[in-house]
C-alpha cells in the first residue's frame, strides 16, 4: 500500500544513530545518507521504506509497526533502540489483547514518536 513514509527529525545526526542501530536488527538498512546531513533512507537494500528528514516533527507522536523475522529480531531491536538513546515503551512479549500470536516491543524515538516491532506466529 505505502511506497515510503518520512518522519521530520529535530536533530539528523541524533536521529540517524538510533534509526541505524533500532533497525539494523529488523535487516533493515540506512541507504542514500545525504552528505548534508539532512535526509536518509531505510529499508531492505535498494528499497529504502522509511525516511528521516531534517525538519519540523509533527504536533503528535506517529506510530510505526516493523515486521521482524522472529522473537530474537524483536528483542535486539528494543535493546538496541533503548541503548541508542530511546525509551521503553513496552518490552518485547506477547500481547494477547491485539491477538493471539501477536508478539511485539515498543520504544519511543528521540522526538517523541511510538515504534514498535512486530511477529506474528
């Protein structure tokens, strides 16, 4: 359905340390960095999904679902993005409330927007 998603950043150098280290363990990658410092991709290679951008963020946090491989990628996503300088916003685990196999963790990047990263079983 979505080509790409961009998110406004306050602080691009901050934000591409985090983005970097909370979606390397997804397999997802930081592509087509501008020199500038102003703009970068992520995605699989060659196919950057999300993107970060110097800029004004929104007035409210946006949420962003991941998909990971298995239970491990979850885990090291959450402990990645926390010792990159996220939040805690719901250890990895099961959540039975969204279904019955739905196993995800949730960080909060540094301006303030909910991620999550997500296997379903």
């Amino acid at each position: 359905m979505f080509h790409h998603v961009q998110l406004s950043v306050t602080d691009f150098a901050k934000s591409l340390r985090f983005y970097r280290a909370a979606l390397e363990p997804l397999g997802f990658v930081a592509q087509h960095v501008d020199e500038a410092g102003k703009s970068a991709g992520f995605g699989r290679p060659d196919q950057p999904k999300l993107w970060i951008g110097v800029g004004t963020p929104s007035k409210g946090p946006v949420h962003l679902a991941f998909e990971a491989k298995d239970e491990s990628a979850v885990k090291k996503f959450h402990a990645a993005a926390l010792e990159a300088g996220g939040r805690d916003h719901g250890a990895p685990g099961p959540r039975p409330d969204y279904g019955a196999t739905y196993w995800a963790a949730f960080v909060v990047d540094p301006d303030g927007n909910n991620l999550e990263a997500i296997v379903v079983t």
